[in-house]
C-alpha cells in the first residue's frame, strides 16, 4: 500500500468527507457505546479523520487529555476547526510508524485500522503504550461490506484486475485471534448495515469520497459509461436495486 498516496486521496476528500460518511458516523455511535461510563485521564485516537468521532469522544470524557492522529493532513485540519475550542492535541502521523509514549488508559480508532499494512504488529505496539487494565477500542469493516457489489463485479469482469478490496478485510474470527495474543480480555461484535443507492455511479462516488477501500484496480483499468450500464445490469438482475451491505465489527481488548 503506498501511504503517500493514501494520505493524499484522503486529504483531496476531505472536504466533502461528512455528506457521505453516514456509515462511518454509525460506527462511531456504536463505538463510544462500548467505551467505560468512568473517566480516562489520557486518551489516543487513531485516525481521527475529520474530527467526527473526536468529537464524541470529547463530550464522553470531558477532561481526558485527547491526542488524535490522522495521516491525512486535510483531514487534520478540518478536524482542529470542528473542535477548535475543545483543547484536543492533533497531529500528522502515520499510525503504523509513529513513536508512542506509555501511559495512556484508552488507545481509540473508527474505522481506520482495515487501512494498516500490519495490524496485528500496531495492535501490539499500542498494548505496549496502554496502562495496567487499558482499553483498546476499534471499529472495522469486515469482509462482508460490498458484497453485492463484488457479486456483480464476478459475473462480468472476470480478468479485468477489478475487484472488491473489501474482501481481504479481517473476519471477525481473525480479529479475535490477533487481539487475544495481547490482551486477557476480548469482545469483537458484528453489525451489519443495508442501504438503498440510486444508482450504482451513486455507490461507486460514495466509495471514492469515504475511503472505505472499496475497489482494487489494476493500473491499466479505465471506467466507462457502457462498463457502468453492464454492471448495474448485473447488479439489478440479482438483487433488483443497488443495495450495499456494510460490516462493522466492534472491537475491545482490555489488558
């Protein structure tokens, strides 16, 4: 994965991030609802984003102190500006490869972790920087998410180099080995989520603009209007509509 161009596509996004990241915004419901009602003095969020979930986590745990990341230098600004009066500490780091203090009572992340080359490796090292009984609290995007997509990708492009990246994701049976080498205690929940498009240039544009790594292309692959009604085609002819599945897996570890 070349991260460069990760945080470039995600910087060049960055302002039209929130029209469609609805599910994104689901998943952060979901998360804080699996944190501790208690207080945490010092908290790390991984992949901030624009700032969305930050948010959520500033209003849970009012007098933390909050250091957010993100490898997207857009996405770190737009952030400062949402909470630009709430005192969080934001920074341009690439999470895989940043040095980390110890100390911290909660290490966070919504949906960013299914982007990391290694995570089982930054999974460890983010145990390392917890304090004794942390938290380590993640969602994800399981396997599942585009399926539908990905079926009618299999009835006509075959050979083509084009498929659903979506695919190699964790199952949630991987996430809950990998997590249990670290930690005593391990909680992975799944949830899944339909939505109804309009069209299917409608899901393929949600899918460039949240980064939910929908599609893997070769270098060569060029879209076409023609390419688009074939698809749709096939689409429609197995489900009837463009509908999209999202998995989410809701993780925590505690030490």
């Amino acid at each position: 994965m070349n991260k460069k161009q990760l945080a470039r596509n995600f910087s060049r996004c960055a302002p039209v991030y929130d029209k469609y990241a609805n599910i994104q915004a689901f998943a952060a419901m979901e998360l804080i609802r699996e944190l501790p009602c208690g207080d945490c003095k010092r908290i790390l969020e991984i992949g901030c984003g624009t700032g969305s979930y930050t948010r959520l986590l500033r209003e849970r745990f009012k007098h933390a102190a909050i250091e957010s990341v993100d490898i997207a230098e857009k996405m770190v600004e737009l952030a400062r500006q949402k909470l630009k009066d709430s005192e969080v500490k934001f920074s341009v780091e690439d999470a895989e490869k940043m040095k980390l203090d110890s100390g911290y009572d909660l290490v966070t992340s919504n949906a960013a972790i299914q982007w990391f080359e290694s995570p089982g490796k930054a999974i460890r090292s983010y145990r390392k920087a917890l304090n004794s009984g942390g938290i380590l609290a993640f969602s994800v995007f399981g396997p599942l998410t585009f399926k539908e997509l990905g079926n009618a990708l299999g009835r006509v492009m075959t050979g083509h180099g084009l498929s659903v990246a979506s695919r190699g994701f964790l199952s949630k049976e991987a996430l809950e080995k990998m997590l249990a080498k670290f930690f005593r205690k391990v909680s992975v929940r799944e949830a899944l989520i339909k939505e109804e498009l309009p069209c299917l240039a409608g899901l393929l544009e949600k899918i460039k603009y949240t980064g939910v790594r929908g599609l893997s292309l070769n270098s060569h692959f060029v879209w076409s209007r023609r390419l688009l009604r074939i698809i749709e085609d096939a689409y429609k002819k197995e489900y009837g509509r463009i509908i999209a599945t999202y998995q989410v897996f809701l993780c925590k570890a505690i030490i």
